[in-house]
C-alpha cells in the first residue's frame, strides 16, 4: 500500500527531471510577475513594502494553476492512471503521492526562489523569513485544492482555463492569510502566530480531504 | 474462482448498449467478446473490471461484488486497455518496472529483462519509448501479461498494431493461461486457438446477449 505511494512519487520526479521545461515554466512566470510589478507602480520603497506581500502571493497562486493542468492529464492520455486505479491500494495514497510530487516540483521551488523578491520589494530579513514560513505552508494547500479541480476537469475540452476558474476562489483563505502574515511581520509588537496557526489548519485539513475528494472525482472522470 | 455477472445494462447518453447480459466465467476459460464498432465492447470491459459503473446489475468474483473486495479482486486482475499505458521520456525497461509494482509485484531486473526478450524486444529495453513504434509500444505493455500472477486477464483488443510473430507469441501466453487454470476475457477479431479449456463467445450485435458456447476441450 505505501508502496504504491513512493513507485509514484518517484516516478513523477524521474519524469519531471528528464522533462525540465515544466518546472522552470513554473518558476519563471512567478519571477517574472512579480517584477513586473516594480516596474508598473514605480519603485518607491514605502509603496513596494506595502504591495508586496499580496504580490507575491497572487504570483504564487497564478504560478501554481500553471502545471495543475497537467497533473492527472498526462497520465489520463496514455492510460497509466487506468493503471493507478486498478492498482491493488487506496487510490487517495496514490493521489496523494502525485500531489506531493507537484508541490515538490511546483511549490517548493517558489519557496526557494522568494527571497529574491525581497531584493525587488525591499523587505527586511526578518520579513523574508517569515514569507518562506508562509510560502512553505501555504503552498501545499494551492497543490492539494488544485488536485481536485483539475480532477473534476480531467477530459474536459479547455480544462486548462476551468481549472483556473474553479480553484482561484478557493485559494482565497490562503491569499488573505498568507499576505496578512507577511504585512503584520513589518508591524512592530504585533504577533504572526495567529495567522501561521490559521495556515496550518488550512494546511492540515486540505491534506485529508482533498486526496479523498481528488479520488473520487478521477473515477468519476475516468468513467 | 468464478466471475459472475447477473443482468448487466449498460446505458450510454440516450443508447442501450446492452442489457439483460448474464454469464458465469471460471478458470481454463476464455471468453471472446464480438461485436461491431460502438456496441460497447469495451464499455463491457471496463465494466467487468470495475472503472465504469453499470446502469443496472451486477458483477460478482468469488461471489462478492467487485466493489465490496476492491482490494482483492484488482490484486487478481490484469486489465490491458487501448492505451499501453507507456511513458514517452521512460526506457521499456523503466516502464515496465513501474507498471509491474504498480500491480503490486516487484520483479529483478533480469527477469524484467527476460520478458522484454521473450516479447520480441530485445536490444530495445533500454531505447526512450519515444523512439518505439506503436507495435513495439504495445509489446512492452504486454510484457506484463509474462510477469503478472493475475488470474483474470481481461485484455482490449490486445492484437492491435502487432506483427506475427508477436500475435503468435500473445496468442501462446493467452492459451497457456488458460490451461494453467487462468480466466481471459478479451476483445479480438483474431482466432486464439487452445488446445484445452473452453471458448465462450458474447456477441453484442445480438439483442438477447445469451453466450454461445463452443467446446474445446
């Protein structure tokens, strides 16, 4: 049963490596919105404070609805997710294992390249930090709700567009709490634990729904 | 070990593709489904194995619904589709390997190696698949059916895209499964001789959907 989990997880790494354009697409479209805005309302250092912790999660969330399109339909085309169904173990264990495969190869790489964005919008280190903490928490949510969208829509003509539909209003929690933490991180003697906290529920209840809810909306798709 | 399905219908959109369809299967048995195209052939494969839902009736191994022994019914059955399930950025040998423990079995590489020989692939294991041709595609999905320990075979025109040699390599795997107490359901125009074991043959053009039965043994 775990098995299943680590063949998957290591296949969708294996092939992530010999087909790197995907993950670099990913991480490019987050850079490149996210100075794009600098250069649109001006580099005043009090304005860039004030707009960045919503940009870079509005660049996350949009950088993430990218590869979501492609989580399940790649394996839907040539008939391997046939295979994961009828596979003798929990479907959820196996979808989970994908998930985790795209946060890996989709969210985590914004963590790593986020301090970056500090550069661009000049935040304090302490700021920084806090919006990798964020980052980290927040973006296995965006995978996990994601899963089950672009389930829902696997086979669909111009699922890719409905993906995106469906899932930016759910992200919604994750954006306000998500840029909250960052901005009150800049404010003197206010704490951030009630937000992290809030994330990390988000962040625990997505994991043992969505893969559940992801599975029965691919054997439904599948049909 | 008996498959049974009691009165299957199977509605698609506004067509009845079947209905009132009953057999029983046990092993050293093979059934062959006909039919022309768009008859639901493969709607009835991929109902028998538990991917579509049926509109009315059920299909019951070892007397237990497929769906209430999920588990164990999908740990006894190899089902091949239309697509060979083969990734394009994987070697043969790769996709095989995964395929095979995703069906639950881990095998040493010489013995993957072994069934990609046996198939007629030989020299090719380690090519990117994206260079195979749909034939040789086909053969690596095969290679499974040399590997797996699955009693029930339910195989999507399996045939397709293959050349002789291969075809007579597929119909000795199909004949020598079912003479080792195996049960194969399949969709072919092809001709699967066997030298014991029984043919069962459902042809969906047919309104009653009664089983025709000619004996082999």
């Amino acid at each position: 049963m775990t098995s299943a989990f680590w063949i998957i997880l290591k296949r969708d790494l294996l092939l992530a490596l010999r087909r790197r354009s995907e993950i670099f697409t990913v991480l490019f479209f987050f850079v490149v919105v996210i100075s794009l805005f600098p250069l649109g309302v001006g580099t005043e250092e009090a304005v860039l404070k004030k707009i960045a912790p919503g940009v870079v999660w509005i660049a996350a969330l949009l950088a993430s609805t990218l590869a979501l399109d492609r989580l399940f339909s790649a394996d839907y085309e040539d008939g391997t997710l046939e295979k994961i169904v009828l596979a003798p173990s929990f479907l959820s264990i196996s979808v989970l294992a994908k998930i985790l495969a795209h946060w890996l190869l989709t969210g985590l790489p914004l963590v790593l390249i986020s301090p970056l964005v500090g550069l661009f919008y000049h935040l304090p280190i302490n700021t920084i930090l806090v919006m990798m903490l964020v980052l980290l928490i927040g973006t296995p949510v965006l995978s996990m709700l994601g899963a089950i969208a672009a389930a829902l829509t696997l086979g669909l003509r111009g699922g890719g567009v409905l993906v995106s539909l469906l899932v930016l209003p759910l992200y919604i929690p994750v954006l306000v709490y998500g840029a909250g933490a960052i901005s009150t991180s800049m404010m003197q003697g206010v704490s951030i634990e009630p937000y992290i906290l809030l994330l990390l529920a988000f962040s625990l209840l997505a994991m043992v729904f969505s893969p559940w809810v992801t599975a029965v909306a691919l054997k439904i798709s599948i049909e | 070990m008996s498959l049974v399905v009691n009165n299957l219908q199977c509605i698609r959109g506004e067509k009845e593709l079947f209905s009132g369809l009953s057999f029983v299967l046990t092993n050293k048995q093979l059934m062959r489904i006909e039919g022309q195209n768009g008859t639901g052939k493969t709607t009835l494969l991929r109902t028998l194995c538990g991917l579509s839902q049926a509109d009315d009736g059920e299909v019951l191994w070892h007397n237990l619904t497929i769906k209430k022994q999920d588990e164990v019914f999908r740990n006894e059955l190899f089902y091949l589709g239309h697509h060979n399930a083969i990734k394009a950025d994987l070697s043969a040998l790769e996709n095989l390997q995964i395929n095979t423990a995703l069906a639950g079995a881990s095998y040493s590489e010489e013995q993957l190696l072994q069934a990609l020989e046996d198939i007629g692939l030989f020299g090719s294991e380690y090519k990117s698949s994206a260079q195979l041709s749909q034939g040789q595609k086909r053969r690596v999905a095969l290679a499974g059916l040399l590997l797996t320990n699955a009693k029930l075979w339910i195989l999507d025109e399996p045939f397709v895209a293959l050349d002789g040699f291969a075809v007579k390599k597929l119909q000795d795997v199909i004949a020598s499964h079912v003479e080792n107490d195996g049960t194969v359901i399949l969709t072919t125009h092809q001709e699967v001789p066997l030298t014991q074991g029984k043919i069962l043959t459902i042809n969906l053009d047919q309104s009653n959907n009664k089983p025709n039965r000619s004996d082999n043994d």
